[in-house]
C-alpha cells in the first residue's frame, strides 16, 4: 500500500541480476544492465563468472529507456556488453570513477556518496543522491536515493523516496537513509558474494538484510 499522500505511480519489472525496470509514472529507469544469455562465462581473474539463467526480457524486448542508474561500471555482472549498448544516447548516473570510464558520453553523470542532483528524466523532474557502498575495497560503487514532488512527504515530514542501494553490505553510515528520507520502496542488491577463499563479503545476503532493515 501507497503512504500517505504518494501520487505517483510505480511498478518494478525484475529482468535478472541487479536489472530492473522502475517506472515511475511513465518514466522508465534500468538498474545495473545485464543481459548475457544463459552459458555466458565471464573470467574476472579470482574466479569466472557463469550465467545460469537467460534475462527475463532482451534488449529488443525492452521499452523506451529514460535514464540508466549504474552502481558500478567495472564489474560484468552489473554492466555487460550488451548492457553497454544501452548507455549511448541516455542519462546515465553512476560512480565519479564510472563516469570518466564512460566517457565521452556526454550524458554521463557521476556522483558522490551524499551527492544530490536535480535531473529531468521523461519529461518529469527528480532529485537524486548518491548513497555510499561496501563493496569492494579500493573500488567505487553507488546506490541512488530518488524523490520527486508527486511522491511527498510521510507524515514525520521526511521525503518519501525510492532506494536502489547497489552492490553493498550493510553497514552503520546507511542508517542516514533512514533518518533522511522514508523508503517507499527499495531495490536491493543481495546475495552471498564472497570473495573465492577469503572472509570479505561483496553483497549482503537476504536474511541478514531483512534483519538489518527490519523498520525501515
């Protein structure tokens, strides 16, 4: 159920991996594009990759894309040359570093931790903020806190807002989330990424993270 004075509408079509489609009254925003088929192996040095599930829509099966929110642009699973395809021509919002990789794309935007933009998408205008990330040391990755007028604000007076958090574990500074805005809805990237014979988790698993935002 829609909060208190939410006017907007919203419908999330999961694609596979970190890609979704999120539609926000008719404007339509991809997370993280990644289309390999099933079969596909990606060698990343510590470990391959192997795609065990084809997309749930291909690149021709897409609608019109709007803007591209990409957590991370140098890891195959989050942007694969398919996925890549997709980014000419479109707002893209990603990482500082991502964004000078991507370059010269002239629509490529890269932000901060706790960074906020104004950004037209579809006709319609949003605020965006970059929200920090756990993933891999010494390696940039973002979430995106979106806001716009037609969502309001819940009752306490805070923004009612849409998380798509990235690649990260939890951890303490994510709590600022919760204090700033109130999450309407949220795409969360989990599962248990781990690093090959290491103890460093890359992703958080989904019951911890049900533990760790229990009252969002």
């Amino acid at each position: 159920m829609a909060p208190p004075n939410f006017e907007s509408s919203l419908t999330i079509t999961h694609i596979g991996t970190a890609t979704a489609i999120i539609d926000i009254d008719g404007v339509k925003l991809l997370t993280d594009p990644f289309f390999s088929p099933a079969g596909t192996e990606y060698d990343v040095g510590v470990t391959v990759l192997k795609v065990s599930d084809d997309p749930a829509l291909s690149l021709s099966d897409l609608p019109h894309i709007d803007g591209v929110l990409l957590s991370h642009e140098d890891h195959e699973d989050n942007l694969d040359p398919l996925g890549r395809r997709i980014l000419d021509g479109r707002h893209v919002l990603t990482t500082k570093d991502g964004a000078k990789n991507l370059a010269p794309r002239p629509d490529v935007r890269g932000l901060a931790p706790w960074e906020t933009i104004k950004i037209r998408l579809g006709g319609k205008d949003f605020t965006v903020t970059g929200t920090p990330c756990k993933h891999v040391p010494g390696q940039e990755c973002t979430g995106f806190i979106l806001t716009t007028e037609s969502f309001g604000n819940c009752p306490d007076g805070r923004p009612n807002a849409i998380w798509f958090s990235g690649d990260t574990v939890y951890f303490d500074e994510l709590k600022q989330i919760r204090d700033q805005w109130h999450v309407t809805a949220a795409i969360l990237n989990l599962g248990f990424a781990h690093a090959p014979g290491e103890i460093l988790q890359l992703a958080q698993p989904g019951a911890k993270a049900a533990d760790a935002y229990d009252g969002w």
